[in-house]
C-alpha cells in the first residue's frame, strides 16, 4: 500500500505519533511517504524527553520531504 503523512503542526507530541505510525507502515512493507507542511517544518525544535522526534525521524526510511 501507498501511504503519505502529511504533517502541519509544531506539537511535539503528534509529530512524535505521525512518525511512529509512519514508521510501523514501513515496518510492515508500505510504501511511506512524509510531507512537512507549514508549522511541520519546525519539527527538529519539538522533541523532548517524553517525545522523542528527530529519533523517529531518524529511524524512518521512507521518502521524506520539508
């Protein structure tokens, strides 16, 4: 399956869970894609202890794009 995540928030919280999901597709064999879009941009500033972001961004081997 092809999926795309497009993400336009600067909440640390559900840009942790998008990219949790997102790598669970990948996990699973999908075709994942991950689009940032206005405020999403930011994501690097918005992890924290408790969420932990640019570690699932990291992990995420699909395509990417900011």
């Amino acid at each position: 399956m092809k999926v795309l995540f497009i993400i336009n928030t600067d909440d640390g919280e559900t840009v942790y869970n998008a990219m949790r999901l997102a790598n669970v597709g990948v996990e699973k064999g999908d075709e994942v894609s991950v689009f940032m879009l206005g405020k999403g941009v930011l994501f690097e500033t918005r992890g924290n202890d408790q969420f932990d972001v640019m570690g699932q961004v990291g992990k995420f081997q699909g395509d990417f794009y900011v």
